[in-house]
C-alpha cells in the first residue's frame, strides 16, 4: 500500500471505516452515478460524501446527519450519502481532511470546516465560494451577520454554511465544592479566585483534580482556545493580533503571565499530570469521564459540554443539571468588564475538488435549514447562528445552560481570521506544552513563540504593545 493510501485509510475515509453509516444515508448502492450532479431530467443525483469529525465516543453528529440523509434520499431517490466521519484529535483532523481535499480522488463532496481554517484551505486551493448559491438561497437571510462574516474570508466571499457557535467558560461539580466547604454559587473575580479554589480542592477533596486547562499540541485547538486564549484575553491589552497596526503582538507582558498561570498550576499540583494533558485523546476523557465520574473540580472548557451527558451523548449523567454549576472566566485581576470568552464554529463547506457539488449543495441547505439546524442546536448543545432558531421556544427551554452561556455571546471575542493563524495556533500550544512539561519556564517559551511568529509573519508584520 503505498503512503499515500495508507494515510487516507487511516483518516477513516475507506469504505471500511464507514460502511455503517453509509446505511444510514438511504440509498448508498442504488445505481445513481457517484460523479453525476443531476440526471437529463434536473433531478438531483450521484453520491454525496460527507466528511466530519467524530468526537470519541460521541455519535450525535453521525446520528443527526443519518436522519437528514434519509430524508434527502427519500426526496432525491437518485442520489446518495455517504457519511465519512473521521475520528481523531482536532490537528490529526484538520490535517486528514486537507490531505483528502487535496485530490478529486479523494475529496468529499461536503465537509465540516473549523472557521479559523477557511483562510488557510483558501490559500491552499482547497475550497469554493458559495455567494452565487447563497444569493439564490431564501434561508441565507435568516443567519446572523456575525456568524455570516465568520464564514466570510478575507477576499470578501463566503466559502460555508455555519450550523451553531460556542463561546468558553468555567464548568464546576458543586458537590465536590461542597465536600470542600466551597460556596456552590461560586462566582470567581479574578485568576487568584481560581487557584485559590482549586487549592482548596487538593486540600480537602485530594482524590480528585483540581483544575483543567487545556495545554500543548495533543489535544489540538483547545489547548489554543479554551486554555491559553482564555488566559492571554483576561490580560491587560492582551491579544494576539492588533487591529489598528494589523500585525501580530510579540513581547507581550500579559503572554509570560498566562504562561505564568499554567506554571503555577502545573506544577503546584492543580492540575493533570503533563502526561494526561499531553494526550490527543484528553479532550474527550474530560468531557466523558472525568466529569461524569466527579473526578474533576473545575473545568475551562466549551459551551457544548452537556452534549456529553444527554441520554443521546456519550456519557449520559441524568444527574448533571444538579450537579455542575458554570460561572463565567474571569480577567486576570478583574479588568475590563471582569470576564472573558472566545467563540469559535464551525461551517459545513463544498471542496474545490468535490465531484458533485449540486447535490452537496442540496444536501447542505437541508442540513442547515431551520428544522436541521434547530434539532442539531438541541442535541449537540450549540449557540444559534439562525434567528429563527435562537427564537424557537423548543430551543431556549431544551438545556438549562442555554441562557447562561447565550448571555456571554455579547461580549465574545474571536479569533483573528488570517491564514498564518494555524499555524500561530501551533507555537501557542507548543509553548504552554513547553511549561507545562517543564522543559521551559514562561519567559524562554514566549521568546519561542514570539521568534515563531516573527519567522512566519516576516519582522515587518510583528509589533510590541
């Protein structure tokens, strides 16, 4: 088997690794032309194949996406589905879907892209505006602008569909905070708030971990977004990326203070072990053990994170609606508006290679119609990106955490939509790995990090503030 092939088997995107949910897509061998767009007649037509990624043991998405597929085969008897999920960490995705974009061979018809991708896979060739359908599309009016604009790129065309937002705050288990003579309406002001709780928890409740903030390269994004980001925006003037000189900030006091921050929880025994925060797999052990098990006191993480324990996830916790509280993530000494959240999303896009992209765009807007996005937005605990969703009373009365984390949309932060941040991304999770492990301390990991930057970007577009 040559490499090539072997990469793309292993990326899940044989027949092998996703003939069970081929099924679910109705009509996967019923002799349509798998290159066709639409038959002599206008009907819709071929196969359409559907790559995602599949979070653990989570199977909402692959679920949700069968039924729309039922219903998309029974309306276009001449058309298939085939779904393509590819389980693995957020960075073995992304680079398993490029690879397959890269080939008409290879690439999907219809994939699911992270929004801080689109500029990048644009530079790469990799995808193709949707404007000219979307004109044409009466539901695209629907969408909120913010979310329009994060699928928007910088050559001003949009090159996806979002289907829901997230923003990022703190999860505690309000038992575990009571066995530690913790307020269970915690509401922590500053990152002193948040140590000093997580001490107490080691003090008193020592069978458990304290606290969760995501680090280095194994667990991808979130190490980037729900960890460092969440540290390096609660900072006095802290951002990657100045607006107003367009370039990217290096020399920043408040980047060695978050690096600070994973230091004295790491190695004050707050934290995971590095070996356990160093793991692809940690994302989901989070979410679907360590929670639901109450043997985790604190978590910085996503919105989402219920989805984990709905009886349709993959950890069903009857009892997690008494037993976690939220609050939401506070500036580093109460700055600002005293918190902080980032957003991020995702969009479902058609690759510049797809072989049938009349019938991915068919596909694509009954996913994103308002009944297809409104279910999603209740199994899989997403923001609304559709007015008409957010609206919806189904919606607002589907989780309890809906209010609160819709609330912190208002003041989120995003970001920066350029293609050199992936790479960006990269050094900040090598950096915090580089604390957390030890092997550096925070000033010589943001001098890493600030030369990184410099040798991607060029000195011209880096500036000290």
């Amino acid at each position: 088997m040559r490499r090539r092939e072997f990469l793309l088997a292993t990326a899940g995107l044989g027949a092998a690794a996703v003939g069970g949910l081929t099924a679910c897509g109705g009509n996967s061998s019923g002799g349509a032309d798998p290159s066709g767009a639409a038959s002599s007649t206008g009907e819709i037509s071929g196969e359409v194949k559907v790559t995602f990624q599949q979070f653990g043991n989570s199977k909402i998405q692959a679920n949700f996406l069968g039924k729309m597929a039922d219903e998309f085969t029974a309306a276009h008897p001449q058309a298939s589905v085939k779904l393509q999920p590819i389980t693995a960490s957020e960075n073995d995705y992304y680079t398993k879907l490029q690879l397959a974009m890269r080939s008409p061979r290879t690439a999907p018809d219809m994939c699911y892209e992270d929004t801080f991708l689109i500029n990048s896979d644009i530079s790469a060739g990799y995808l193709t505006p949707l404007d000219d359908r979307l004109a044409t599309w009466s539901e695209w009016s629907q969408f909120k602008e913010t979310a329009k604009g994060a699928a928007r790129a910088l050559d001003g065309k949009t090159y996806g569909i979002p289907d829901g937002t997230d923003v990022r705050a703190i999860w505690f288990n309000k038992t575990l905070f009571e066995r530690a003579g913790l307020p269970t309406d915690w509401a922590p002001k500053t990152w002193a708030d948040l140590t000093s709780a997580a001490q107490t928890i080691k003090d008193k409740v020592p069978d458990v971990i304290p606290l969760n903030v995501y680090a280095g390269t194994g667990v991808g994004e979130a190490a980037s977004m729900q960890g460092f980001e969440m540290l390096l925006y609660g900072t006095p003037n802290g951002t990657l990326f100045d607006a107003d000189s367009q370039k990217w900030v290096v020399g920043a006091q408040g980047f060695k203070d978050a690096l600070t921050f994973y230091q004295q929880i790491y190695s004050g025994g707050l934290a995971p072990t590095p070996q356990q925060a160093l793991a692809p797999t940690w994302g989901n052990t989070v979410g679907q053990e360590l929670l639901p098990q109450s043997k985790l006191a604190i978590a910085v993480d996503g919105s989402w994170l219920s989805g984990n324990w709905l009886e349709s996830g993959a950890a069903p916790w009857p009892a997690w609606e008494k037993t976690m509280g939220n609050a939401a993530m506070p500036t580093q000494n109460g700055e600002g508006n005293g918190q902080v959240t980032l957003s991020g999303g995702w969009t479902w896009a058609i690759p510049q290679n797809a072989q049938n992209p009349e019938a991915a765009w068919a596909f694509m807007t009954l996913v994103c119609a308002k009944e297809g996005e409104l279910e999603y937005a209740i199994k899989n605990v997403q923001i609304p990106v559709r007015t008409d969703v957010a609206e919806d009373p189904s919606y607002v009365k589907a989780n309890p955490t809906n209010a609160f984390f819709s609330k912190l949309v208002e003041n989120t932060i995003y970001r920066p939509a350029y293609s050199e941040y992936a790479k960006i991304s990269l050094l900040l999770q090598q950096a915090t790995e580089k604390v957390v492990t030890g092997t550096s301390d925070p000033v010589a990991a943001a001098k890493f990090y600030d030369d990184g930057v410099t040798q991607i970007v060029g000195q011209d577009k880096v500036i000290t503030i």
